[in-house]
C-alpha cells in the first residue's frame, strides 16, 4: 500500500441533500475525493459542481474612482 494521500476537490452544493453523512446546504463548498463525488456528478447523479471555491475565490473588480475635479486657477 502506498502512505500517500488522495487528492481532493473542492465541489460547490448545487442541490440540498445528504452527501457524506451530513445535510449540506446549496452553495456550501464541501471537499471530497473525486472516487467520493463521482456519485453526486453526472451522469450518476446531480447535487455537486466542480470548482465551486474557485469562483468564489475570484476578487471582485475594483470600481473606477471617478476623476478628480481639476482645481480653478486663481485669478
């Protein structure tokens, strides 16, 4: 036997339901081994997304400032 680990993902909840012994939410991020999701994937079930953190993760586009208001020469 080999003492590495499984890989794991992050799947995103797109259908409340029971996946690993616990009731999971819609949007709650679980992780799994792709062996343990196979079965919440199409197409031999439905419930899971792939990469559900990834989107999340993103940063949120910075909103332009608007241009500063050029300053009246003195007279």
């Amino acid at each position: 036997m080999s003492n590495t680990k499984p890989a794991t993902a992050e799947y995103e909840v797109i259908k409340a339901r029971e996946i690993g012994g616990v009731h999971r939410a819609v949007g709650e991020i679980v992780t799994l081994t792709p062996r343990a999701a196979k079965y919440y994937l199409p197409p031999y079930g439905s419930g899971l997304k792939l990469g559900g953190a990834k989107e999340a993760s993103k940063p949120k586009p910075v909103a332009e400032k608007p241009a500063a208001k050029a300053e009246k020469p003195d007279a």
